[in-house]
C-alpha cells in the first residue's frame, strides 16, 4: 500500500490565556494579513497584539480559556485518516498557522513518517490568499526547512464539493424546521469576512462563498426559501465585503422574520461561531426581537463531509505533484486570470 501523509492546514488558536498576545502576533506578523515592508508590519503587530490582547482573552474565557480549534481539527485527522486506511497506509497531520503544531512541527513529523507521497488539504473550502495561500507559502519553507523532498499535491479549495453540500443540506434542514414554528424563516449563510481591497486585487474568496451558498440551497430544494449570504468579524477601520451579519440580522427584525445561520466558511468550532455567533449574536437577535434564531453546528466530522474530504485527497494524487488541485475545477475565480489548479505552488 502507499505511504501516504495528508497534512490538514487551519487557523490555529491559543492553547491557553497566555498564548493569546503570541498568537496574535503571529498572525499580524503575516505578510498576507498585513500587506507591509517587514519592520512596519513587525512593529505594526506588536502594536496591534498588545491592544487586542485583553479583549480576546475575554472571548477566550468565555469557551473554557482556549481555542478549540486544534482539538476539532485533531478529531477530522482521525476521522479522515480511518476513512483512508482502507486504500493507503495513511496518516494525516495538522499544521496550524498561528499557534502550534505549526508547519515547522508538522513538516518535522512528516518527515519521520516518510511518506511517499504528501497531500495538502486546507480546512478551508474556499480559497483565500489569506487562508489557504498563507498556508501553502508557509507549508513550503517549513518543508524545504526540514529537507521534506517527497512528491506532494496541493488542494486549493473544494466549494462545491458534493459531500460538503449534503452534509450542510442535512444540518440546515434541521434547522429550517426548527426554526418554522416562529414563521417562515431566512437563511442567512454566514461568512468571516474580508477587506475590500483583498477581494479587488483577484481573491476569489468571496465568489466561492456565494458559489458554495447557492450550492447548498440547490441541494435543499426548497420551494421559495429565503436566503442570503453575509460576512462577520469586521475589525478595523478598512472597508469590507458585506453585508455584514449584523446588517443581515437587523434587516430580519424589519421583516419580522426568524433566521437560521449557518457558518459556511467554518468547518469547525471555533471563537467565531462559539462566540460570535452563539453570544453576540444571539444576544442582538432577542435586542432586536428576531423571532427565532438558530445557528447550524459546523461541520465538524459529519460523514458526509469526511468522505468528501477523502475524495478529495484521492482526486489529488493523480494531478502531477507540485500542481495545486482542487476539489472543483470550476471554483476559481475568472479575474484571477486563470484556475489556481493550473499553477505551480
């Protein structure tokens, strides 16, 4: 059987209160979050994680003093690497980008493993440069760091990808009935969000959400629903993709309408959704008297979405390694020039 080594790649999160200055850092640190020569933008995040700190131990106090990213991550790992082992002598790791196991860790560990081939599959199902680009940068100077030289496949982005659609379909539907015996409900797909000018320059983050929402509908097939796409976790003073969810929320309270959120960028629980979504926002639902509001779990390791995943990861290897596949070969975006799949990473 072949040696296989899947490497999953994530946000990362602080591992306890006195991470999160580090944490932070690291990802202001990031040329791809902030977009300037390297002492301004060194300075700039020591600037902004020391501002930021108190206010994000407070939202980490909130869910148990840590992120639980890593762990949700961990848990897709072994789910998937089960899901593999009937074809491969399979192991899947996690590289986070922020906090540990960071791709130094990680590349390190693979490299032990030995493998003979290596599959790099981001738990983001749409592409960012923010997100899956950062981490494909990273990945590669972890990797030639460690003398890692083994035939790798890249995967840029899965947005369509079927398993993920039904999997939603099966959370929302659920949620949707739930959620009806206040009225008719508005399905709001719920998104973090992005700076304009990112999305100006070519990202095609925000049409692979748009795609994977109206996906998910189709897949729900029903009649008349109402529905719309809106991005969270504005911060700064830049302008933003939008609508934001907070918009979204306070439009539903005109229209006297519930709302059930799903959050379609996140396959895992994170600050985002355990706080975010589930305090602040619910709390501005009852300010603003919204009916009824219930917010879909993440995927998580719903079979569905581990199966996608482990297509995905077969899909890969057959594309000559040192090429960025994808679970969609219609998922870039047209002002991007041409599909990130036809680029060397």
């Amino acid at each position: 059987m072949k040696k296989l080594a899947v490497v999953l790649f994530n946000l990362g999160g602080p591992d306890q209160l006195d991470s999160v200055r580090p944490f932070l850092f690291n990802l202001f640190n990031d040329p791809a979050i902030l977009d300037l020569p390297r002492p301004a933008r060194w300075l700039l995040a020591q600037w902004i994680s020391r501002r930021r700190e108190a206010p994000a131990r407070e939202i980490y106090e909130k869910i148990g003093g840590k992120s639980p990213l890593v762990e949700q991550s961990q848990l897709q790992a072994a789910a998937l690497e089960e899901r593999l082992r009937t074809k491969f002598e399979a192991r899947v790791f996690v590289a986070m980008r922020y906090w540990h196991p960071m791709s130094d860790e990680t590349a390190a560990a693979v490299k032990i493993f030995s493998p003979d081939e290596i599959v790099l599959l981001p738990l983001y199902p749409q592409f960012s440069t923010t997100t899956s680009g950062t981490s494909l940068q990273e990945w590669n100077r972890a990797a030639a760091a460690a003398g890692l030289r083994v035939p790798t496949h890249a995967v840029c982005c899965y947005p369509t990808a079927p398993g993920l659609l039904r999997a939603q379909a099966k959370l929302i539907g659920a949620g949707l009935q739930e959620a009806s015996r206040a009225g008719k409900p508005r399905l709001l797909f719920s998104a973090h969000g992005l700076p304009r000018k990112i999305i100006d320059r070519g990202d095609p983050y925000q049409e692979q959400i748009e795609r994977t929402a109206a996906a998910v509908v189709g897949e729900l097939t029903v009649p008349d629903l109402d529905w719309s796409v809106c991005y969270q976790s504005r911060v700064g003073r830049l302008r933003w993709i939008g609508p934001s969810t907070e918009e979204a929320l306070e439009q539903a309270a005109k229209d006297r309408v519930p709302v059930v959120v799903v959050p379609i960028s996140f396959v895992s629980e994170h600050s985002e959704t355990l706080v975010e979504l589930d305090i602040t926002y619910r709390r501005r639902c009852r300010e603003l008297a919204i009916p009824a509001f219930i917010r879909v779990p993440a995927l998580a390791t719903r079979v569905e979405f581990i199966d996608s995943l482990a297509y995905i990861v077969e899909t890969a290897l057959k594309w000559q390694p040192g090429r960025i596949a994808t679970g969609d070969k219609t998922a870039c975006s047209p002002v991007m020039g041409r599909c990130l799949h036809d680029r060397r990473f």
